[in-house]
C-alpha cells in the first residue's frame, strides 16, 4: 500500500513546488495558481467523504459559508486580516458543519446527497433574498485585506494571497493524507465498504461519519475564504448547487483515491477554464462537460488512476 | 388578503404546479426504474422550452391554431433526441459503476446543454405567447384568468397523471416496466430486455420534463439559467415526495405551487425559500419522502 502511494507524494511535493515557483516567471499565473490551491482545499473535503462512499451534492453551502464569514466581515466590521478571515471562516463554516452534520450523517447515498443539496439551496435563496444584509445577486465585495497588519499593493498581493494559500493547502493535504491513514480514517472508509461490521466493532458509523463532515466542511470553509479574497467578492452562486457538482466533478476528475486527486483536478479544471474562457469564451462549458465525459467513460479512477494504471501496466509486462 | 387575491393565488398556484409536476414527474420515474437522478433533467427542461417557442414562432403565421401541436412535436422530438442520447450514450455504458459517476455524468450533459443552449437561442430573452393567446379569459369567482394556465395545464397534468397511473398499472409495457424495476435480474432470466425498458423509461422521463418545458414557454420569457432552476425545484418535489411515487409528486406539487403562489403575495422575498425549506423539513422528518415507503435501516 505505502508503495504505491510514494510516486503520487512524489508527484504532489512536485506540484506544489512548481506553484511556488511558476507564478514567479509568469505573473498572470499567480491568481491561477493561487485559485487551484484554494479550490483544491475544499475538493480535499470532497473527497474526504467520497472515501465513505458519500457524495455531498452541497458542499457548496460551506464554501458560500466561508466566503461570506470574510465578505460580512468586511462590510459590518471593516479592515480585516488574512490570518483572521480564514480564522473566522474556517471556525463558522465547521459549527455550521456540525449543525448541519447532526441531521445528515443519518443518512447514506441519494438520502445523504439529497439533504445537502436542500441545505445548501436554502442557505442560497437566503443569501439572495436577504437584500439588505448580503446585497442579493449582485453579492458583497471583499476589500484587500492586510497579512498580519502588513497592507499591499495589489501586485504584491497577489503573489502574497498565493503563498498563504500554498502554505494551507500542503497542510491540509498533510493533515488530510495523516487523517486517512489514522485509525479514524480507516473507521470512515470501513463506511463504504461495510458499515454493519464497523457497528459490530462496537464504534458509532454516524460519529465517525460526523467528525470526517466538519472537517470536510472545515475544508470548504477555508476554501471559500481564500476564493473570497482572491476573486474580491463573495456572490450567492457560491452556494448554488452547481458550484457543488464542479466540486464532485473536480475530485472525480482528478481521483477520489488519494488526497492529491484534489489538486490535480483543481489544477485540470482551473487551467482548462482558464485558457478555455481566453480563447474559447462560448463554448469553455461545452469544453469541461467534454472532458468530464471522456473521463468518466475511459478513466473513471480519475487522473491519478491513469498514473497508477500506467503504472501496473509496466509493472505487469515485463 | 382579501378574496380576489386569495382566488389569483390558487389560480397561480394550480397553474404553476402542474407544470412542476410533469417535470418532477418524469424525475421521479427515472430515478423509480433507472436509480439514477437526472441532473440533465432541468436542461430538457429548458431545451423543451426553446424548441417549443422556435417551433410556435415559426409556425404562427400559418396558421396560430398549429402551435399546440408544435408544442408537443417539440418535447417530443426533445424527448427522444436528447434523452435517448443520454441514456444510450452515456447512462448505459455505466450500469452496475458506482452512483457517483451516473450522477456526474448526466451534471456533465446538464453543462454541454446549458451551454448549447446559449450558443443555439443566445442569451437575449424570448417570448411565444402565442398559444396563451389564442385561448379566451375565463372568470373564475370573478376573477379573470387565461384558460390555457387554469383549464389546459392542469387539464395536461392530470391526463399525464393518470395517463402514467394507467400504463404502469394496466398495461404489459407497464407491468414490464414494474418488474425491471422489482428485479432486474429475475426479468432478465424470463426474457426481458431491461437495456430497452430503461431506454423507453428515460425517453418518457426526458419527454415529459421537455413537455413541461414546452407547456411553459408560452407563459414566460426565456433565459439562461432556467434549466438549472427548474432541476433543483423539481428535485425538490420529487424528493419532498419520495422518489418513485407518481400519485405523491402531484400532491406534492401542488402543496408545494400553492404554498409559493400565497408566499408570493404575501411575502415575495421569500418565494424561492419556500421549496427548499419544504423540502428540508419533510426530509429530516421522513427522509423516504412524504408519500415514500418507509425502509428499514440496515443496522
């Protein structure tokens, strides 16, 4: 086991080094970067719970929960920090989770998906309608906040928002890769591939179940903070349901096997949007849902199955 | 509140929720035979819609009586283009892989759609109102309400109703339906061709979401995002219903069209709160649905 997942480490340090470095060359790629970071945060929750065997089909209303923690405090309170936005984001969006989680781990699959997504709708029919608190679809603008009482230019910032990023998605990807091969994670596996027997060990599924959901949704809080910040604004359609299937289409594009599949699909998916939207702005959509298809048909393990498929193959030759 | 605007909102209301339920309708079925929800659904949906107005703006000036006609050769034609496409080409080639990627790849049709969409009909609003038109006012206790929105919508949805109920319950198609749907492999071994029931199942499912679409055109303006609208609110019913349940999803939708219509008079901020709070509420409590049978828990 601990074989195979060495090459995908390999590949991950690799990748967070090149968005350390890249961005220096190209400016333009720093908000790029910086964005597949943030976005691969939150997959990281995704996939969390794809481990369970469990797709959330609103995870969006975490994200939307973090981007607005940072947006509210903006406009009510003024000023802001990084440090205390993310803070902040991540401390609301996990009570939120645990709110939320007490109803849902109760149920599996469809029932589990289901519950999400009428949570999140109603959390972004609130963010729409309640025009005087959060300025409805036009959404609430995120003043570049200060890192640790340093203020900067926006060039600067850029390259600053990109770093602290980095910094919290390799810790992240740490913890979550440590959490995962924690008994606990190997408890929330065991949901997937035979909960009555984790019963029978005598451990609560729907506990077990619970603490994997705030930390997913701990995840999509800070996800959503730093997209906050980074994109300036916070809007309603963070929370649609559709922000939610990008997230499941982003960790099925990039595996739901191993933690990095979250980053090589943010990376994928941001990138193909990215020089898609330049050049192709009609049909970028068109183009995603293509690319969607092709992997699920052919490639259902995702990117990092391609990797691992390749690599048997050779082993298995010769 | 005084009467009128009591009468105006079950009017709306009625009108409103026999266009959910033909969506939500088909939803249900697909997801009863196929065990798949449908994320394409709202773009059939949406891709009825347009049709139905091409097909009725091109028509009208021959004759504007052909139009109800065109709005049915549009689901139609949508129904079985589109979601036989979905079903054979992409639904098919996943049978018995995991719930996830069913799921995602019908998200994957639904954002090809929404997209073709926008390259097919453009952004800018349309009306067909043609069909609405044509039909004379009626007085309901007074008050005045098109006839196509109170007699012929809900006059279309309780035909598709019992239409369904009929099929499923009398006929051999519908008992062959009935039994993929029990057990596909005992089906399979007495010489069922569930590969086919489930492509018929889907195309009915898919027609009845564009039929729902087509219906609607004439009853507003066009625009992008209306798919993605619509499949979240029909979902909603379906589930506040419990997926599966034919009979469930027309209470359902009109419990659901009714509560809204009143909230839109009586606070119209919270209209689009209103299915998902329903839907929540009815779910923590029941989360087989409103009308689903209860399961056992496993352990």
């Amino acid at each position: 086991m601990s074989g195979r997942i060495k090459p995908v480490t390999t590949i991950a340090i690799i990748f967070f080094l090149v968005s350390a470095v890249a961005p220096l060359l190209v400016s333009s790629w720093a908000t790029l970067f910086a964005l597949i970071l943030a976005k691969g945060i939150v997959v990281l929750g995704i996939i969390l719970l794809l481990q369970a065997g469990q797709v959330s089909f609103g995870h969006a209303m975490f994200f939307a929960t973090g981007a607005y923690t940072a947006a509210f405090w903006g406009k009510y309170v003024g000023g802001g920090d990084i440090v205390l936005f993310i803070a902040l984001g991540g401390i609301t969006s996990a009570v939120f989770g645990l709110i939320v989680g007490l109803f849902v781990v109760r149920y599996r699959e469809i029932f589990f998906g289901m519950l999400n997504l009428a949570f999140s709708m109603v959390l972004w029919s609130l963010l729409e309608k309640m025009f005087h608190y959060t300025n409805g679809a036009d959404g609430i603008r995120v003043p570049r906040p200060a890192l640790l009482g340093l203020s900067f230019t926006p060039e600067t910032f850029q390259y600053v928002i990109l770093y602290v990023s980095l910094l919290i998605a390799v810790v992240a990807f740490y913890g979550v890769q440590r959490y995962l091969d924690s008994p606990l994670g190997h408890m929330l596996r065991a949901i997937k591939s035979n909960e009555t027997r984790l019963e029978y060990l005598g451990t609560s599924a729907r506990r077990v179940l619970l603490i994997g959901y705030v930390i997913s949704a701990f995840l999509g809080g800070i996800g959503g903070t730093l997209v906050a910040i980074i994109q300036q604004i916070a809007t309603p359609e963070f929370g649609f349901w559709t922000k939610s299937g990008e997230f499941v289409f982003i960790a099925i594009l990039g595996g739901s096997a191993h933690a990095f599949g979250a980053f090589a699909g943010a990376a994928m998916f941001e990138c193909v949007r990215f020089y898609a939207a330049a050049h192709l702005v009609d049909t970028w959509q068109l183009i995603l849902g293509v690319v969607l298809i092709v992997i699920i048909l052919y490639a259902p393990n995702g990117l990092i199955g391609l990797r691992q498929r390749y690599g048997q193959a050779k082993q298995g030759g010769h | 509140m005084n009467s009128t605007l009591a009468i105006l909102a079950i009017l709306d209301g009625i009108s409103y929720a026999a266009l959910v339920f033909l969506v939500s309708v088909g939803l249900s079925l697909i997801f009863g035979v196929l065990r798949v929800v449908n994320v394409a659904h709202g773009s059939l949906y949406a891709f009825g819609a347009y049709l139905a107005a091409t097909f009725s703006l091109a028509i009208a000036p021959i004759s504007p009586w052909l139009t109800y006609p065109a709005l049915l050769a549009a689901s139609i034609v949508i129904g079985v283009a589109c979601g036989g496409f979905i079903e054979r080409f992409l639904l098919r080639p996943l049978s018995g892989q995991e719930d996830v990627l069913q799921l995602l790849i019908t998200f994957a049709a639904f954002m090809i759609m929404d997209n073709l969409q926008r390259l097919i009909w453009g952004v800018q609003p349309i009306f067909a109102a043609e069909p609405l038109r044509l039909l004379p006012n009626v007085a309901v206790f007074g008050v005045s309400y098109t006839s196509y929105q109170v007699i012929l919508l809900p006059g279309v949805a309780l035909a598709t109703l019992l239409g369904l109920r009929y099929f499923l319950r009398r006929t051999l198609s519908g008992a062959v339906i009935l039994a993929v749907t029990e057990d596909r492999e005992a089906s399979t071994a007495i010489g069922i061709d569930a590969k086919r029931v489930y492509f018929v199942t889907f195309v009915i499912g898919a027609s009845l979401a564009a039929l729902g679409g087509a219906l609607a055109s004439p009853t507003t303006s066009l625009v992008p995002g209306m798919g993605a609208d619509m499949i979240v609110l029909s979902f909603a019913v379906a589930a506040t219903a419990g997926l599966g349940q034919i009979e469930g999803t027309a209470l359902t939708a009109l419990m659901i069209g009714l509560t809204r219509a009143f909230v839109i008079y009586l606070q119209p901020e919270f209209e689009v709160l209103v299915p998902y709070l329903l839907m929540v509420l009815v779910l923590l409590m029941r989360p087989f649905g409103l009308f689903g049978a209860v399961q056992v828990r496993k352990i």
